[in-house]
C-alpha cells in the first residue's frame, strides 16, 4: 500500500474507503468556533450538505451564546455563513436532524446574565434552496441536550433531556410529514442529559449522560451516568418501543460524546466526551476542569456487544452529533482537550494539510 493511503488509514477513526467524490479531512474549519452546535447533513442532487446551528463561541461566557447558522457544500472551497436563527437569544445543546432536503432544529437553552438557564421551546426548518426558516410546532415539553435521531426518513424522536429544573424520561417524537407532535414510549433509563445515541433500521442505542444525583448546602449534585439502553421500536406503531438494558459502556460515563448509528455496519459509533459532568464553559460542576477523551466505541448490534476501535487522533467534547462523508465520521467544532473552542473537522492536522 503507498505510504500516503497508510498514513490516512492512520489517522482516520476507522478503517475506511475514501468517497471519490469529496476528501472529508478537506472539508474546511467553520468560519467561527462553535462548541456545543447541532449539526446535520442533507444529500441533495448527489451533493452532500452539512450544517451547523447555534452553540458557544470562543469567549465561553453567557454572552458567547450563538444563534450562527452555517453550510457546507460538497465541491465548495468555504462554510457559507447562512441567515441566524430566527430568535432572541443564542441557543446552547440544541439538535438538529436532515430529513428530505430540510434541516429541522429543536430547541435548545438560553443562559441569561446571572447564569439562570432557560429551556426553549422552538422548532425549525431550514430550507437550504430557499435559505428560509419556517416556525414550526413547538416541542409539548421543551427539552435540551437530549439524544435526537430520525426514524422512516419522517419521525423525529427526542429521547430524555433537561427541562428548566431537572431531566425528563420523555420520548417526544416530531412527524415531520404532519408537523404535530406524539409520545413515545417513556426512556426507562435514569433520566439524563448530554447523553449520546443513535438509530439503525428501528432499533436505537442511548449511551450515558449526565444526571442529578444529589444535594448538598442546597445545591444540586451533578454527576455523569453510566447506562446504556437499546430500544427497538414497534414496526407496527412507531410510537411503541421496548427497551433492554446493555452492559455499561467501558469507563466511568461519558458526557457529551457524539453518537450516530451506522447502518452498513449495524453499529451505533459514539466518539469522544467526557467523564466530567461540567457546565458549558468546559468546568465541571465540582470545578474540576474537564477533559476531553479520545474514544470510539461501537455497540455491534450483529454481535451484541460493545468493541473499543482505535481512539480519534484528537481529543474532543461537548458535540452535539456528527455527519458521515463516504465511510468517514466527522465532528463539527467542540472543546479540545484544553477546553478551546474548536471548529475544525474530525482532526485539525490533517485539515489544515488540506488549506490553501
């Protein structure tokens, strides 16, 4: 094998084969830091487009809360820097999902000056041809931080997250086709949020998170969750699910990882986090510094166990999904393990090799 296509087998999370149609170690930085953004990709007429919505920039304060919006392009030399978000105030832990040429967002969290937080309530579709926005209906239960995949290229499920003053066991699910709202079978696992799933065919996997597990001098105790839960959900009725308990994925927990399933596989991927419950500006609630991990697991869902790949070049937290370019899996921004906020692509050594 020459020894370039080795050192790219090097570097890449896992083994793949490069899509002739785009490099993704290529694919530029985002124009501006983001950490904690929602990303998504669409397919539209053989080209791939990703996106990236809201999160934190790099001053990391209540008032670096962002409501940026930007894309992507297959064959494009730049990020195109796309109309904010239609509301108020930047949204931290919100998520994002491609279904049918539209992006649509879900919700979020405000941080106000006095560093009270607000779970919101606003879902979105973004157009990418018409470059609009179109309110859509709003979540019954606001959440943020929780696990979102999409099911039928129609139904969008939201899996447990933090409402206002504490998690939820909620599984809302969006139809995309009649813009309304249903419940899902309730999420039976310890309720968390910054947690990490993903969906292949109708069976989904939802890994660890964070969850409240105590109080002390009247202050609540954060502290991350080591659980993982496969749901299958009815073929008949999507709204039915049932849930088995898997073995804890190895390590302490993890929070904030990025998590997708990966159907030509079987495998749900989850990359990177942290052991650290921490607040958005990267210092644990216990004000210990986190830090950022390397990790690639999978649950093999042929095998039905969890395998530990090789560890991603660079350690990174604080995602909020990923996008799949060829056979290649890509973070969007994050924190880097000195809590920076990054906007780089999977690894910003090989992107920058890739920089005119």
């Amino acid at each position: 094998m020459p020894s370039k296509l080795i050192k790219l087998f090097i570097w890449f999370i896992l083994p793949i084969t490069i899509s002739q149609s785009i490099n993704a170690n290529c694919i530029p930085p985002l124009p501006e830091p983001h950490a904690n953004n929602a990303v998504a990709q669409l397919k539209i007429e053989g080209k791939f487009y990703i996106f990236s919505f809201a999160g934190l920039k790099s001053g990391k304060t209540w008032k670096d809360t962002s409501k940026s919006a930007f894309m992507y392009v297959e064959g494009e030399k730049n990020w195109q820097k796309l109309p904010d978000l239609p509301v108020e105030l930047g949204r931290l832990a919100a998520s994002a999902q491609g279904v049918k040429g539209k992006v649509y967002y879900f919700g979020g969290y405000t941080v106000a000056k006095d560093g009270s937080e607000k779970s919101t309530p606003e879902v979105f579709s973004f157009d990418p041809k018409k470059m609009k926005y179109k309110r859509l209906a709003d979540m019954p239960t606001p959440v943020d931080d929780m696990v979102t995949f999409t099911y039928k290229n129609r139904y969008i499920y939201l899996v447990s997250g933090w409402h206002d003053k504490g998690n939820v066991k909620l599984v809302q699910i969006y139809d995309t086709k009649k813009n309304k709202w249903e419940l899902g079978t309730d999420y039976p696992g310890t309720p968390v949020f910054g947690h990490a799933g993903g969906i292949v065919g109708n069976k989904f996997v939802i890994a660890d998170g964070v969850a409240v597990v105590g109080k002390k001098d009247g202050k609540r105790i954060f502290d991350t969750v080591n659980e993982g839960w496969l749901g299958t959900i009815d073929k008949k009725d999507h709204r039915k699910i049932t849930y088995k308990r898997l073995p804890q994925l190895p390590g302490r927990g993890h929070y904030r990882m990025a998590g997708a399933g990966d159907e030509k596989r079987n495998q749900i991927i989850f990359i990177g986090g942290t052991p650290t419950a921490y607040n958005y500006n990267g210092i644990g609630y216990n004000g210990t510094p986190a830090t950022a991990k390397k990790h690639v697991f999978v649950w093999d869902l042929t095998k039905e166990k969890w395998t530990a790949l090789k560890d991603k070049p660079t350690a990174s937290m604080d995602h909020r999904g990923m996008v799949k370019i060829g056979s290649e899996w890509l973070t969007i921004g994050g924190l880097d393990e000195n809590r920076n906020v990054i906007g780089s692509m999977l690894s910003e050594k090989i992107n920058k090799k890739c920089q005119k």
